[in-house]
C-alpha cells in the first residue's frame, strides 16, 4: 500500500511523520500521477482565496501555483497494472475506510 500527494517530497515526507503513517507516501509532482486517472481538478478563485484565508499555500506545498487537486480516494491495481477497484469522492471528507480496503485486497488474492 502507498499513498500519493501532489507535495514537494520535503512536505510528503513531514506530514507521513505526523500522522505516523506505516506505508510510504510518495510525491506525485504538478498531479501526473492523478492526471492519468482523470482525478484533477483545478480550485475555483473563491475556494482558493477560502485555502489562503485558512493558511492552505497549495502554490508553497505543492511547487506550482496551479491550485490543482487530486480528488481523495482509493485505487487498487494488481500487479499486472490493471485497475481492480476505484473509489474517489468529490467531498474531501468522505474517504474510504481503511477496513474496505482491507476487504477488497483479501478478495483480489481470496
């Protein structure tokens, strides 16, 4: 299991370390990453200004002043690249759960 952030590494690497996370976190630079399974999008002016307003600098986090995001979810490839599972919400807050997750490897190697 990984996870992927649009984060400079140097801050991939301190919030792992702050959440104390025991699988890596990798850095996917401008979205790449998420770019190729279609979950970018770019914040809308009134968004962004609310990100600024809370201290969010996605242009400093980040290293590109895009304002672009990947929506937050879960995506399962087995080892032959092929996506077996996708969950992604537009509402940052909805994520799946960790136990799912669990669930559907087991059914991929069951």
């Amino acid at each position: 299991m990984i996870a992927i952030s649009p984060m400079l590494q140097k801050y991939s690497r301190q919030f792992a370390a702050k959440l104390g996370l025991s699988f890596p976190l990798l850095s996917d630079p401008d979205n790449q990453v998420a770019e190729k399974f279609g979950l970018v999008y770019t914040l809308d002016p009134d968004l962004k200004e609310l990100y600024k307003k809370f201290g969010i600098d996605l242009e400093r986090f980040n290293g590109n002043t895009s304002w672009r995001l990947a929506l937050p979810g879960r995506v399962i490839v087995d080892r032959d690249g092929i996506i077996r599972d996708i969950d992604v919400h537009p509402d940052h807050t909805t994520r799946p759960e960790p136990e799912e997750t669990l669930e559907k490897l087991k059914e991929l190697v069951g």
